[in-house]
C-alpha cells in the first residue's frame, strides 16, 4: 500500500464518497465569509446589486457551501450501501449554492457584456450542476421516502 492508499484510507468515507462537491463547498466559505464581512468584493456585484443584495448574495453563498458541507459529512455508510442521513440539509445547500452561482453569473455577461460570457461559462455550469444535482436528489429523497 502506498503513501497515497494511506492517505485517502484516512479521510472521512463522505470525503472519499464526494470528493467534488466536499472540494466546491471548501471553495465557497471562505470567499463568502471574507464578502459578508466586506473585505472583498465582486466588481460585477458591485455593479449590479446594491448593497444589501451583495450581502444577501454572500449570506447565500455562506450558508449554501455550508449546508451543503453538512449535508455531505452526514454520509454513512450502511450495509455496502451510502446513505445521507441529513438530506433536507444538503439540498437546500445545493439550493443556495445554485442561486447564489447563477447571480453570479448573470452578474458578470451584464456587466461585461460578450467578454462576461467566457468568465461567467463555468460558474453558470456550477449552477446548472448544482441545480441538477439538488432536484436528482428531491426526487429521489421523495421516492424513498414514499411522498409520490
């Protein structure tokens, strides 16, 4: 077994399950923490929200990474299977997080116009993902949990 097996071996079984979006969500609080305090801030925000919607927009990228985090630590896994014990949790995460990327998004082709479009392609695919992921999941959790 090499250093590397034994590295992963010892993360988190949510970790090794979903390393993407543990890594999204990882990417997202520190960024929305350092905009809720106001010591950064987008310049295509800036733009297009006032000021209490740029702080909205952080409140939602904060608690949609979060959420979402939390959601994700609850995978356990049980009988070979995974199961997220904190569904409800992780899809409004994944709710949030989609929200606050798809603003983010349109923030930048407003203000840049043609040249938004190419910066502002993959956070809009990060919103599609996430979106895509949060309503696989609601139906899926619906499914299971027999509301059909």
């Amino acid at each position: 077994m090499g250093v590397q097996d034994r590295i992963v071996r010892r993360l988190p079984i949510w970790i090794r399950t979903a390393p993407l979006d543990a890594t999204f969500c990882v990417l997202g609080i520190p960024g929305a923490t350092l905009a809720v305090v106001g010591v950064v801030q987008s310049r295509a925000l800036s733009e297009f929200l006032p000021g209490w919607g740029r702080l909205v927009w952080s409140i939602c990228l904060f608690f949609g990474c979060l959420l979402w985090l939390i959601g994700l630590s609850s995978i356990k896994e049980n009988n070979g299977h995974m199961v997220v014990t904190r569904m409800p949790i992780l899809i409004f995460g994944l709710y949030l997080s989609s929200l606050a990327a798809l603003v983010y998004g349109v923030a930048l082709i407003m203000i840049g116009g043609w040249s938004g479009v190419l910066p502002a392609w993959p956070v809009l695919v990060f919103a599609g993902g996430t979106w895509l992921r949060r309503v696989d999941l609601v139906s899926r959790f619906r499914d299971e949990e027999g509301d059909l």
